[in-house]
C-alpha cells in the first residue's frame, strides 16, 4: 500500500501546461514588440540629426564659396559648383531616403540655402538665425 501512494504522488506531479508556457510566449513577444518600436523610433531620430548635419554642412559649404570669391546674397551658385569647387566629393544626401531642393542662388543671412522634402528635417529657428 505504501508503494500505491508513492506512484501516485509522482504521477500527480505538476509541470508547466501549455497555458502557462503560451502566456510566457505572450509576454516575450510583447516585449520584443516594444523593442521594435522603440528601435524605430531611435532610426527616426538619428535619420533626422544627420539629415540636419547634412543641411548645416551644405550651408557652410554656401558661405565659404561666397567669401572665397566676394559672392553677393542673391548671385547664382548651383550646387555643382561647390563639388567642382572641392567643398565635398561626393552631394549628401538625406539618410532618410528624402531629396534636397536647392535654391541655387546665394541667400542672405539665415535663409537656408538647402531644404529636405521630409517633414521635421529643418534646423530649429534659432539655429537656422545664425545660417
């Protein structure tokens, strides 16, 4: 009779049920989920920051075309000029698949020079002032 009762303790014995494990699933993928997002939302960001430092370089590349040769606000410069002029090797582009229009001519203190199609990819006001 002792035997009998140590058999079916053991059979009795609790494991994990598939609900438990499902839940455990559950939960994983919820998490990974956030971590897409948040992945996303970090590319997002850094896409826009370069974008902006891509703006801000193109400026600066304007402004130094301008003094090296005596250019007045409004003369015309096409934007292969500056890579012809050696400011960069190769156009930069928008990390985020944008494109930049260009306006071709020289603009006056804190007008940029170069815009991006995508929304959000501007310099701030203040920052755009000292352009």
């Amino acid at each position: 009779m002792n035997e009998i009762k140590t058999i079916s303790k053991r059979s009795r014995q609790r494991g994990t049920t598939l609900i438990e494990l499902s839940v455990v699933i559950a939960v994983l993928l919820l998490l990974v989920g956030v971590l897409f997002i948040g992945i996303t939302a970090w590319k997002n960001g850094a896409n826009t920051a370069a974008c902006i430092v891509n703006l801000s370089s193109i400026q600066k590349a304007v402004r130094g075309y301008q003094n090296m040769n005596g250019l007045a606000a409004a003369a015309t410069l096409p934007v292969a000029t500056l890579t012809t002029a050696g400011f960069w090797t190769v156009q930069p582009t928008c990390p985020a698949q944008g494109t930049y229009a260009f306006t071709g001519t020289v603009p006056a203190a804190g007008v940029a020079y170069t815009t991006c199609t995508i929304s959000g990819h501007a310099p701030s006001t203040s920052t755009l002032a000292n352009w």
